[in-house]
C-alpha cells in the first residue's frame, strides 16, 4: 500500500527529485513491512494432532465411570477414567488411545 501511494504522489503531486526519493520509500517499506511479516509468521511451529492435548485439562460431560465424555477446547471427545469423574469434574488427559482419551482426575 506504501509502494501504491507514494507512486501516486510521484505521479500526481511531487516533482523532480522528490519523485524519485518518495517511490524509494515506498518501496522500502513494503520490503520491511514483508520481511517483518514473513518472519512473524514463522515464529513457531503449527501445534497440530492429537497429541498435542496430553497434559491439557478437560471437563467432564458425561459420567466417566469408567468410560464417558469430556470437553476438550470446544470438542467432545470419548474418555476413559479408571478412578471415575462425575460431571463438572476436571481431569487431565495423560494418554490417547485411538480415538479415546485417558484421563485422570486433575
């Protein structure tokens, strides 16, 4: 957007040498204003898969006695307490097993 306004202003307003001073800026700014974001962006890795929930707290949503439902960020997920969980406990997810966690009392 830099670049596009100072090559208006060269275009439209400025004059000779200005001209040439002004699109410099502009278009060094994009390159930071680039740069700047390019490495925003790489900053960390994407935390993706299941396995990123070990260790994560999880409500109880249905009675885990010893198999029921948990809410983890927003998602229903099968749990299986060995200790049992009633509804409204938190528990901490210490394992997955296919598509089920295990949980234990938090």
């Amino acid at each position: 957007m830099a670049l596009a306004v100072a090559i208006l202003l060269a275009v439209f307003v400025l004059e000779a040498p200005w001209t040439w001073l002004v699109v410099g800026l502009g278009a060094t700014i994009e390159l930071a204003e680039t740069g700047g974001l390019t490495w925003w962006s790489k900053r960390r890795r994407a935390e993706v898969g299941a396995e990123t929930l070990l260790g994560r707290r999880a409500v109880v949503s249905a009675d885990c006695m010893p198999i029921g439902q948990v809410r983890v960020a927003g998602e229903l997920w099968q749990a299986r307490c060995a200790e049992g969980a009633g509804v409204g406990d938190e528990v901490v997810i210490r394992a997955i097993e296919g598509l089920t966690l295990v949980v234990e009392g938090g």
